[in-house]
C-alpha cells in the first residue's frame, strides 16, 4: 500500500508508517527473547501501542486521499484484529507467573 504513487511521493509519512507495522514485530521478538514475563509483558504493550499508531496514521492516509476507504477498511480492520490478539496476549502475560521461555 504505501508504494502507491500517492505514498511513494510522501517520503516522510511513507517511512513512518512502515518503520510502525516493522517495529510491531521487532518489539514482540526482542520481548519474548529477553526471556522475563514483566519485560515480555512491557514489549506486547508497546506493539500493541504501535497498532495504534498504524491505525492513526492509516486515518490521515485515508483523511488527505492517499489511499480508498475500501484499502483503509481492509488494512484497518487488520490492525484491529492485530491490537485485539495483543490485548489477549497482553492479558495472559500478565496472568502468568515467571519467565516466558
């Protein structure tokens, strides 16, 4: 989506939303390989966090004609789910008593 010709154009926006949905993945890997449930914990809740920083930005995208209601639906509506799973996730972290490995 963001190598559209509207995206592409938008250097700065582009980098932004793509180093978003990156880093959702990074922090899950790097939380769960430090191996402790608090710091496993604290990493689901910045990705989680993040989610919410993709759906932010795919409003603007939407807001200033960068991409249709049909891409920002189907693309929102995976980070929705995304941020549901994290929440679950989140919560069971929480629940659980030592380490995550």
């Amino acid at each position: 989506m963001t190598r559209k010709e509207e995206f592409s154009r938008d250097f700065g926006f582009r980098d932004q939303i793509q180093r978003a949905t990156v880093s959702v993945m990074s922090n899950l890997a790097e939380g769960f390989e430090r191996g402790g449930r608090a710091e496993f914990h604290q990493f689901v809740v910045i990705a989680k966090g993040l989610c919410a920083e993709v759906r932010s930005r795919l409003n603007v995208a939407l807001d200033i004609g960068y991409i249709s209601k049909e891409e920002f639906g189907q693309v929102n509506n995976l980070a929705i789910e995304l941020s549901q799973e994290l929440g679950g996730q989140r919560a069971s972290i929480y629940k659980q008593k030592g380490s995550v490995k």
